[in-house]
C-alpha cells in the first residue's frame, strides 16, 4: 500500500554548486530553507528586510537593493517604544532611533552589493493578502503590533501580482544577466484568514507563480507546498499550531530539494559538510577526556583536509573549535 501520493520533480537543469551567491528573500519557510544552505556552507544572504510575505513587499525591497536606497529617519515611526520601519520585519527596531537606520542601512548597502553578482535569488511567497496604511494609502510589510483600525486589508489579485513581478524580473535581468530565480510557495498555512481564505490566497500565487515560469526561461519552481500539502497530508506533520509545517516535515522537504537542486557531486560534499559540522556541534559529556580530545584532532585534520580540497568553504569556526579542543 502506498501512502504517499507520487510526485515527479525535475532537477535543474543548471545545478547550484557551492560556488555560486544565492540571495534569498520571502516568508519564514525562507528562513528554513537559507538556514540549510548556510550550514552547508553555501554563499547565501538571506531577508535582507527580514521575513516578507506577499508580492507587494518583495518587489519593493528588492527595487530598494537595485536603488541602493538607504533610510532617513523620515523613514521610521515611533510606536510601541520602538522606533520601527513599514518596509522591515521587527528585527530592525530599536528604542534608539539611530540604531534602527544603521541596522536597516547596513542590510541595504549589503543586499545593493550582493544583488548584482548573485546567480540565484530564491522568492518565496507566503499570502497574497496585503495591509494598506490608511494614513499614509501605502502597502506595508509588517504592521508591528500596530492598532488593526490603521489598516485595510485587501487581497491581491493575480493580474497585480503578475504586473508587479514581471516588472521586477526584468529590471533583475538587465542589471543581471546571469541571474537565475526559483520561486517557492510557503507550505505555512495563514489560519488567521480561515481556511477558505488561506486556500484563495495560496492559489493566486500558484497561478501567478506559473504563469512566470512559463514566460521566462530563467525561472524555475520547487513544489515545497504541493510536498507538505499533497505529499504528506497529514496533521502529524505541522506543529501545535497546525499552520507551520514541523522538523519531519521540513526535513521531508529540504532532501527534495537536494535531488532537485543539486548534482551527485555536489550532494556528496554536502554529506561531509554536514558531518563536520554536526561533529562541532557535539557537546561532550567529559570534555576533558582522552576520548573527546582524540574525537576534537580527528575532526580537525578531516576539516583541514575538506578545506585543501574545496579552498572556497568557509570552516574557520569550526577549525577553530576543534584546534582549542572544544573550549
């Protein structure tokens, strides 16, 4: 008996490898997604205005990173004790109002840098509702705990969302032409619209999302949402609060990925990544045992030898720990 309903993705055609810079920007199943490709040592820069959601917020912020915009304290509201931006996820607020420009602007100038010379930008959207500030008739990204009667809440059409993405698409391929994007929906489900809202919302941006990949050549989609939603099918897979997709799930979801994302040898190097790295993260129980510190010089001469072999990873952390004998 199968329990699983069959699902047939194609792999890349153009692999990622670890040589290559991958932007990625959208909703916290983003976060899962960057947080993997991190650990296993892959040039990532991940939400440089923290999590977005919808359509209307990520082609605003990545029109700030192809305009190098950089924040005034215009920019900011002070609200809840904190000064806070429209545009950014909470991460970015601070009681000093200084200390909220230079982290906002600090993440601009790096996303403006990175934009350019990045050959994949991972997109993933999360809902196609929006809030609208009465006060100020504009999109924002994240309300902040704000009073509910400031906003309005509207959901997008498909033919806004395609007009709005198909415009930031072809300005990112002028500015670069070696770009490559890979759209995702969010297996999340937003039960604070309901089911039925949360199905509306999640189907526009399927079709929107398709009806651009069908258009560009550069454009690709990985079914994260069909494997949590179709392929596993199951309460036992999201957390307590049945909206966000739990560890099995996600992990479900991250060794699709690897088939589909990477080649044979790049998926090889992964595995004595991650072995390294698990290996760093080993919290002994007797530290100061011969047995642990054989485990420490072990580990360090195999992460020496991995670093010979792939000069381009990053291992410094690690070395470091396993050469202070996990001090």
């Amino acid at each position: 008996m199968n329990l699983l309903a069959p699902i047939q993705i194609k792999p890349l055609l153009t692999p990622i490898t670890h040589g290559q810079k991958i932007m990625m920007i959208g909703s916290c199943f983003t976060e899962h997604i960057g947080k993997e490709l991190s650990d296993l040592k892959f040039t990532v820069l991940q939400n440089p205005n923290g999590i977005l959601f919808e359509p209307a917020s990520i082609c605003r912020s990545i029109t700030g990173y192809l305009e190098k915009k950089l924040y005034q304290e215009s920019d900011l509201q002070y609200f809840n004790d904190l000064w806070q931006s429209w545009d950014h996820h909470s991460r970015f607020s601070d009681p000093e109002i200084n200390n909220s420009l230079n982290l906002i602007n600090n993440s601009q100038s790096e996303a403006y840098q990175f934009i350019f010379e990045a050959d994949w930008l991972l997109i993933t959207l999360g809902s196609s509702y929006v809030y609208r500030l009465k006060e100020e008739d504009r999109f924002v990204a994240n309300c902040h705990k704000a009073p509910s009667q400031w906003f309005d809440k509207y959901l997008i059409s498909i033919e806004e969302q395609v007009s709005w993405l198909d415009n930031i698409i072809h300005r990112l391929f002028h500015v670069n032409p070696k770009l490559k994007i890979l759209f995702t929906i969010s297996p999340v489900r937003h039960l604070r619209d309901g089911v039925i809202d949360n199905n509306r919302s999640k189907a526009r941006l399927i079709e929107t999302v398709h009806h651009l990949v069908n258009k560009f050549d550069r454009l690709f989609y990985f079914p994260a949402y069909e494997l949590v939603v179709d392929v596993l099918r199951d309460y036992r897979f999201y957390d307590i609060d049945l909206a966000h997709p739990n560890y099995a799930a996600t992990r479900f979801v991250m060794d699709h990925f690897a088939e589909f994302a990477f080649d044979e040898p790049t998926r090889e190097l992964n595995q004595k990544i991650r072995e390294i790295v698990t290996a760093s993260r080993h919290k002994p129980i007797h530290p100061d045992s011969a047995q642990h510190k054989q485990f420490l010089e072990k580990s360090y001469h195999k992460t020496l030898a991995l670093c010979q072999q792939h000069p381009g990873l990053d291992f410094e952390n690690e070395l470091a720990y396993f050469n202070n004998l996990g001090i």
